[in-house]
C-alpha cells in the first residue's frame, strides 16, 4: 500500500462531490485543478502494484502501474483538463459532475489490476456517460441516453459472465493476458468489442454521441473507446480476429460519413475507422504495432477531441450542426476554423500533425506482417479519412456556402482548449519523441524520412485534388437534409416491433382474462349464490329435459321452484345447501392432499 | 439628383475573392507537381513491389477518393436514406 497517494482515478471521482455544489468561479478553479492534482498523484505511483485489498480469498489490485497504463492515464488526465476547461463556463452539476466521475472511472479501469475492479469501473464509465448525453434534455437526447444505457448494460452482462466463468476457470481474478480458447474469453471478448464498436455492434455510438451536450461529447469521444482499446491491448495482443475487424472498422465507416449531413455523427463514423487502426495494431501483436495502438490513440483522443470541441462550438453558437445548415462560418468564427483544420490535418495524418507519427507505425506493421489486403484496405481508409474528416468537416462548417449566420466567435475558455489541443496536435507531429519515450516497448521508428513524407503527402494531396476537381465539375455529392438508417434500425425499429407484438398478445391476453374472470364469471357466481337451491333445482331439471325430452314438464316444474324459492317455502334451505357443497368441496380437497 | 443611400455590394473576404481562389489553385497544382518530381529524388524504403511504381501513392489517393465518392453516393446513399422525420413516425 502507498501511503502518500490516492488510488488512480479516486480523485477524480471524489472531485464530482464538491464540483457539483461548488457554484462560480470556485468551481471553475476547482475543475482544473483536480484533473492536475489527479495527474501528479498517478505520476507519483512506482511501478508495480499498489492498493491491494483482500476480497474472498482474492486480491483486488486497485493500481497496477507500467509503461501500458501509464501512458493511458496521462493521456486520459490531459483530456480531462482539455474537456473541463472547454466546458468552464457550463454551470450544471450533472454535467460537471458525471464529466468527473466518468474520466476517473476511466483512469480507474486502465489501472485496475483485477477483473472485478475493472468491471466496476467499466459500469461507472457506463452510468456517468449516460448523464453526459440524457443531460442535454432533449426528447432525442433522452432516447438516445436510454438506447446508449441499454446497449452498455447488456454487454456489461456479457462481461459479467465472461469475468465470474473466467474466474472459476482460472482460480484467480487478476487481470492479464487472456488471449480467445474458452467460452469465457469469449464472453469478455466480446464485452470489450461493443466498447469498441466493432463492427455490427458499433450502431450505439453515431446514435448517442451526437445527442450529447456539446461539452458532453468531447469528454465521451475519448474515454469509452480508448478505455476498450486499452483492455484489449491488455488481455488479447495478437489475436487475428481482431486484425479483420479493424480493418473492416477502418473502411465500412467512411461510406457512411461521405453522406452524413450532422456533423458530429461525421466525427462518431471517424471515430469508428480511427479505432479500426488501433485494433488492426492489437491484432498484429508485434512491438512495433502495439506501439502504433498506443501512441495512435494517444494522438486520436488530441485531434478527435479538438475536432469535437470545434463542431460542439458551432453548435454552441449557432444552434446548428447540420452541414445543410453552416457554411461560410470561417467569418465569423476564425480562430475555431483554424484549429478544426489542425484537428482535421491530424487525424488526415499530414506531415508535421500528429496522426502522422503513430498511424504510420500501424501501416509499417502491418507492411512488415505481409498483410497485403489489411494494408490496402487502411491505405484506402486513410485516402478516405481525408474526404469526411480532413475536408468535409472544415469546409462544410467554416466555408461552402454562405449560410448567412453571422455569430460570435466561441467564449474564450472553449478558444482555449481547443487551442492547447491543437498545440499538441503540432507539438507531437514535429517532435513525436516525447509520445515515443511514454510507449510499452522501446522503439527507434523514424516517420520523418524523405520517402515516407512524399508518399503520404502524395495520398492525401492527390485525393484532395479528386475534391477538387469534383467540387468543380459539379460531380461531388450534395449534402442532403435526411438521416441514413444503420444497424440501429434494428434496435430502433425492434423495440418497436417487439412493444407492438407484447401489445397484441400479452395485453389482448390480459384483456380477455379481465373480460373473463373479472366480469362473466364473477357475474354468474354471484347470480348463482343469489338463489342457489333454486339454481341447482334448474341446472337438474334442464338435464332431466335433455334427457327426457319433455320441455313442458320441465318448465311447470322450474316455476314451482321458483316459487317456492321466493316464498322460502323450499324444503331445503339454502343454508343447509351451502353447508353441504363447502363441506363436499372441503372432502374433495382433503382426500386430493 | 438622386440622394438615395445605395448599399453597395458587401464586401468578399480576402479568403474567398476569385483571385486568392485562383492563386490557391495554382499554388495546389504547383505543390501536386513538385510532390511527384520529389519522388524521383526522394528514396523510400519500399516493403511492397508496387511501392516502388511511380506515382503509385498519388494514384492510389486519387482513385480511392473517387471510388469512395461515387460507392457512397449512388450505391450506399439511395439504400439507407430516409426522410429526417423516419424515426419520429
């Protein structure tokens, strides 16, 4: 145990208390700092692991440091600033709250040494992310916070039963290198697969993100799949399933971004194909790749959340994100066009900006590998990056067309974030180094050679000029105001399939029992026991009738009965009857026991 | 005479004048050509054959760009399109 530091993360968490009473400019000191005082507590911590607590004959490990967590915790600590610093000015506790608690559950989960740490943590990350997108109060936000809830409690499950079967597996509940073979490998694999959004299983996050709050949404863009990136690269390095699903991850996105109209959903798709690279790299398993996971999701978490941060404040000071919408914005809005474009050349992988440094590392690895179809399809994805991030999202929001919206420039501490963001984007493209010195493995990858500048400078400027010349021939697709269906049709138009069919049956069901037991039977009980003798009299005379065939005798006998029931001059009371058939019922029901 | 205020034409930004616009094309085209003639000078350590194909990386960009335009427009879009008010319904 380190006596002089907190658990990793727990400051954070613990932080959301005061944040969420706090109120002013007490608040806005209190939200930088903690991420700063969080970051030099984890700093603090040696190798190795800290935090041990017993836990049924187990040991829960609540800080396992090395060079793999380390570096995500520090990525995670400067985004965590980046994001409450963009979001200085947003006065609701929710928000600044479950900001808080989500970026400490995700420094948490990197740390966590134990499969039951992480699990907790991982369903923290879960319930505070959904605050981040329901806090927008939207009936669209609302429902999409629930699919989001939804789809992550599932595969919580999923994950549940995976961690206890791997448990009693194994014996033990540490959490290292799992690698696929048993049932519960597979369950957690796949409990980690819908954090990255694999493919099929990615429709959640085009669906959520982009109904998240505008500060929402930077904070999200970084942790949940960063988080998931990181424990695959923890328990499944090498793992081949994971080279085919990166690459489909890679390329089915972009098509889908080409004709997306709201912006921000463009950046959810980017989003997808940037972490394709990452599980491309976890798949190959080697040194070289895994460092290209890591220092690529390094850079991704910078530039996607600049990028993030320059359509939330479009969005904050038009009301619009639609690319129908915007255009024409760079007059009003300079010093956020200018930092969306060092977002957009990052994540393109220009020269000089950060993508360049950690994706190459990825595409040598898989050269290197002689994955010859996996690097075709990430050479075609990375052309296509620069189509739907590099240029739609600038040109789209800042030039196009006019949309004659003349705003003010985004509030000062959103100018700020989003230009410490874009230093880094720079800072790390021209001097990568320092990302390299944090990686798990030491490496000596130099991406700045002659070849390797004019190659990748080559792609990305050749395809631009296909723009070009499309732009100008008129032959570019137009943005159209529609939405394009995904695989959460299923889940959209299942829900609703499976209300209409509980609706038909279950409650057509209720209703006929209602109708049933509630009114006719009850209704012929009560005529019965008002006059029983006479009713049992009736029921014998009517058999007698079928029996005999005489209705006329049948008849003069019933209004005898009768008669005789509402004069009371039966000869035998209804008393006595009802005695008899509770006595006959209770025989009955003694001699069944 | 006439003493009626006349608005005159607001005026473009520098960005978007038709003479920046022009020198930026041609700035564009002279940076696609000194980037194909650097290839020649530029030495690569190629893993793959086609990598060493002139222009290769400058054609791949440019037929991927379009493949994935025109895939995404006419073969992607007319199937998952929907009006904006597809879910509400």
């Amino acid at each position: 145990m380190t006596a002089d530091a907190f658990p990793p993360g727990l400051i954070l968490i613990l932080a959301a208390v005061p944040a969420a009473l706090l109120r002013g400019r007490l608040r806005q000191a209190w939200m930088l700092l903690v991420p700063a005082l969080s970051l030099c507590n984890m700093l603090a911590l040696p190798d190795g692991n800290h935090f041990l607590l017993p836990f049924f004959r187990q040991e829960l490990v609540l800080a396992r440091v090395d060079r793999l967590s380390v570096v995500f915790g520090i990525i995670f600590h400067i985004i965590a600033f980046i994001a409450n610093l963009y979001a200085l000015k947003v006065e609701d506790r929710f928000q600044n709250a479950a900001g808080l608690v989500y970026a400490g559950a995700a420094v948490g989960a990197v740390f966590a040494g134990d499969l039951f740490t992480l699990f907790v943590f991982w369903e923290m990350m879960t319930l505070s992310a959904t605050f981040l997108i329901m806090a927008r109060r939207t009936e669209k936000s609302m429902a999409a916070g629930f699919r989001y809830f939804m789809v992550h409690v599932v595969s919580g499950l999923c994950l549940l039963g995976g961690i206890l079967l791997q448990v009693n597996d194994t014996g033990t509940v540490a959490f290292g290198y799992i690698g696929l073979g048993t049932l519960s490998s597979w369950l957690i694999f796949i409990g980690f697969g819908v954090n990255s959004a694999w493919p099929l299983l990615h429709f959640w996050l085009p669906d959520a993100y982009p109904e998240a709050t505008v500060t929402g949404a930077v904070f999200l863009s970084a942790f949940t799949t960063k988080t998931a990136v990181y424990v695959l690269a923890r328990a499944y390095p090498g793992t081949e399933a994971l080279i085919w699903i990166g690459a489909a991850m890679t390329v089915f996105p972009i098509f889908f971004a080409v004709i997306e109209n709201n912006l921000r959903r463009v950046l959810s798709y980017s989003l997808i194909n940037q972490v394709g690279f990452m599980m491309v790299g976890i798949g190959i398993g080697t040194q070289l790749s895994l460092n290209g996971t890591v220092s690529h999701a390094f850079s991704h978490i910078l530039y996607k959340a600049l990028l993030f941060m320059s359509m939330g404040a479009v969005l904050h000071q038009t009301g619009k994100i639609n690319a129908t919408d915007v255009g024409g914005l760079f007059r009003s809005m300079p010093w956020t066009c200018a930092f969306c474009i060092v977002g957009a050349a990052s994540i393109s992988a220009f020269p000089l900006f950060s993508g360049f440094v950690s994706k190459s590392m990825v595409m040598e690895a898989a050269a290197l590998g002689d994955l010859r179809l996996v690097w075709f399809l990430m050479l075609f994805a990375s052309a296509g990056v620069l189509h739907h991030a590099g240029i739609k999202i600038p040109f789209s929001a800042f030039f196009s067309h006019d949309s004659g919206i003349r705003c003010k420039e985004a509030p000062l501490p959103m100018l700020l974030a989003m230009g410490l963001a874009a230093a880094l984007c720079i800072g790390i493209g021209v001097f990568p180094q320092p990302l390299y010195s944090l990686l798990p493995y030491p490496t000596d990858f130099q991406p700045y050679t002659a070849g390797h500048v004019v190659s990748q400078a080559q792609l990305l400027l050749f395809a631009a000029l296909a723009f070009a010349l499309m732009l100008l021939s008129g032959t570019h697709p137009p943005e159209i105001r529609a939405i394009n269906l995904d695989v959460d049709v299923l889940t959209r138009m299942g829900g609703r399939a499976f209300y209409r069919l509980a609706d038909r049956t279950l409650n057509a069901l209720n209703d006929w029992a209602d109708e049933a037991v509630s009114h006719r039977l009850t209704r012929r009980i009560a005529l019965f026991f008002r006059m029983p003798a006479c009713n049992v009299q009736r029921l014998g005379f009517r058999a007698l009738a079928l029996l005999c065939g005489n209705h006329a005798w049948m008849k003069e006998k019933m209004s005898l009965s009768e008669a005789r029931c509402e004069t009371g001059a039966h000869p035998v009371g209804d008393g006595v009857l009802r005695a008899v058939l509770f006595l006959t019922v209770l025989t009955i029901l003694v001699l069944i026991w | 005479m006439n003493h009626n205020p006349v608005n005159p034409e607001p005026k473009r930004p520098p960005l978007i004048r038709q003479r920046t616009l022009k020198a930026m094309m041609a700035a564009f085209a002279a940076v696609l050509g000194a980037l194909l003639l650097a290839e020649g000078w530029a030495h690569r350590h190629v893993i793959f054959p086609w990598e060493e194909w002139y222009g290769f990386y400058a054609a791949f960009g440019f037929v991927a760009y379009v493949i994935l335009v025109f895939v995404a427009q006419y073969v992607l879009r007319p199937i998952v399109i929907r009006d904006e008010g597809y879910y509400d319904r």
